[in-house]
C-alpha cells in the first residue's frame, strides 16, 4: 500500500452473518481493489448501538465480521481492516460535522423515515402500561447519516462502494464535504460512488422484487455465507420462481432470473448462457445445480473462516495494525479540522 494511491473505504456493520448478496455483490469486488488502491475497511460498531442489540453478541459478531472478510478474500496485508471504535476521530467529526448539518436534511433521510415508521408500529402494539417495553426512537437514528459521513471524511476517500440503499447517505456526505470546504478553505476530497465492474444485484429467494437482506425475517428468503450446506440446498430448491416452467432471463420471470443471476456471479458465464444449457429441463435440474455450485463454492470460505475464528489472536494482531494504520490518517485529517474550526492545538 502507498501514501499516492487513492483511498477507498468501506465500511459494514456487525449485525448477524454476511449473505451471499454481500459476498457476490460487494466483498468479491473489494477484494479486486486491493492492489491499485489504499483500503480501508471498517466494521462499524458504533452504528450498531442505534437500535436493541445485546453487548455480548455485538463483540462476537464483530470479530466474526472481520473473520468473514478475511476468508472471502480481503487480505490483510493488502489492507487496512479496523473497527470504528478503535480510532479516535469518528464521532470527533461527527460533531464538528453535526453542526453544520441542516436538521431538515437528516429528517428528510429515507432510511430515518422508513426506522422511525417501523419503530412507531412497534410502539403501537405495546400496552400503555407496559412502559418497560415500549420502543422509542434514539437521535442516534436521525444523526446515522452524519456519523457515516464523519466515517468517510475521516480518511479523506476518494471513492465509496455503496449500494442502492446508501446512496441518499452519500450525496449527504458530498454535501457537508462541500459545505465545510466552502466554509473553512479546501480540508476533504468529495467522494465518488465507487462502481463496481461486475456484480448481479442479488434478489431475495422467496420475494423476488426486493434484494437479499440478512434482516430479512423469513430466514428461507437469505443465503448466508455460514448456512449449512443442508440449509442452502434446503432454501434454494424452496425458492420461489414462477408459473411457467421455461428458463430463461426476463423481466416477467423474476424468480427463475435471480436464480440464474446467482449462477452467473459463481461461475462468471452469463446468465443467458446458463439459461441455454437448461432448454427442455425443469426447475428442480437448475435448483439442484446451483445448490451444488453454492455448496462449492462456499465450502472453503467457511473453511477458512473456522480456522480463524479459532486463531483469536490472529484476529485481534489484524485488527490493532488496522486501527494503527487508520489512527494515522484519522489524526492527520482532525489535525487540520480543528484548526480550521478554531480550536486550539492538542497539547
């Protein structure tokens, strides 16, 4: 890794196990931007406190995001993997970048508006005297987006892998890097959405129209990483597809289409293609191959991941360079923050 390369951070949180939608879609491409570039991944902790969530899993979910990472190819010699709470600097900036963030703009945000309804009909269905287990609504929620651009604007990036549903997050952090550079004189790069080269969107298994969620609560809907080998043949031959029995691409044939999607990201030949060698077979043909492709393919990644998971040490000795690496740059750009802000030098 050089100081001239450009940087690229991404960044997740440790809430459950990574799907196969995060693997296709995102970590296999992350994994061909080692080489040419500085990056950083980051497992941001601090953003899974917004909502419930118990200390205990979320420390063991944390190393197994990084042991996840790792087995499907980020290497750590090749990268920086750090977890957010361990550089000082990310809610730092938040702050300074808080207040010069409109409140409107963050109430506007779809995600706050979409967690916030959910939450509201949770609160619904409490009893009014069942005060211990009614739900509110954190700040934390509404401040997300300003943290995940304090995230961002730390390391100075230059591009960002988003998805779809981040989009909104990023145009915002554009905004306040602009807004802060305009402000103060020229401190952040204006990120760019990173644009991955290759990558099908991965849809849900049982509703074909929305994309592959690990928060998905019909669990038959989501492959993970770490499902059972029974498991995934179990949920790939229950996958919905359609009425009619032909295989092939089409917009009118959602479910048969993510099928071949997730066919054509493990074998890397065109979903067409795999369609032509299925002419005159059924449903079940294509379902038990791809169940033995998903198989294989995954096999030696949760290999790996269980040899890791069982080298804590080996984890913990990844994670500290990570955090080293990322204080560095963490430090030089607060450096410059606070001084444009007004305060005082660090004694």
């Amino acid at each position: 890794m050089s100081d001239s390369q450009p940087v690229i951070l991404t960044c997740a949180q440790p809430t459950g196990g990574l799907t196969i939608g995060n693997y296709l879609g995102a970590i296999k491409n992350w994994a061909d931007m080692l080489e040419s570039n500085n990056c950083f991944f980051g497992i941001v902790d601090q953003h899974a406190i917004t909502v419930d969530y118990t200390p205990s899993e979320l420390r063991q979910n944390t190393l197994s995001c990084v042991a996840q990472y790792i087995a499907c190819g980020l290497d750590p010699e090749k990268s920086n993997i750090f977890v957010q709470s361990h550089v000082t600097g990310h809610t730092e900036l938040a702050w300074v970048l808080s207040c010069i963030t409109p409140l409107g703009e963050l109430q506007r945000m779809t995600q706050f508006k979409d967690k916030t309804k959910h939450l509201n009909k949770e609160d619904e269905s409490h009893s009014d005297d069942d005060s211990q287990s009614k739900v509110f609504i954190n700040s934390g929620l509404l401040m997300y987006p300003v943290l995940m651009a304090a995230d961002i604007l730390l390391y100075n990036a230059h591009s960002v892998p988003v998805g779809a549903d981040q989009k909104q997050h990023l145009e915002l952090c554009r905004n306040l890097a602009q807004r802060f550079n305009h402000k103060y004189s020229d401190t952040f790069n204006v990120p760019e959405p990173y644009i991955a080269k290759q990558g099908q969107r991965i849809m849900s298994l049982q509703d074909p129209s929305r994309k592959m969620s690990k928060s998905d609560v019909n669990q038959n809907a989501t492959l993970f990483l770490l499902d059972d080998p029974k498991i995934i043949r179990k949920k790939i031959m229950s996958a919905v597809t359609d009425s009619s029995s032909k295989i092939e691409v089409s917009e009118d044939k959602p479910g048969v289409t993510n099928l071949l999607n997730i066919y054509s990201s493990f074998n890397n030949e065109s979903p067409e293609a795999i369609a032509e060698k299925y002419i005159g077979k059924g449903y079940g043909d294509l379902k038990s191959d791809l169940a033995d492709l998903v198989v294989s393919k995954l096999s030696p990644v949760q290999e790996r991941y269980q040899e890791l998971m069982n080298d804590k040490k080996y984890l913990e000795s990844v994670l500290k360079q990570g955090a080293e690496n990322a204080q560095k740059l963490a430090f030089k750009t607060l450096r410059k923050v606070y001084k444009k802000a007004g305060f005082l030098n660090r004694f």
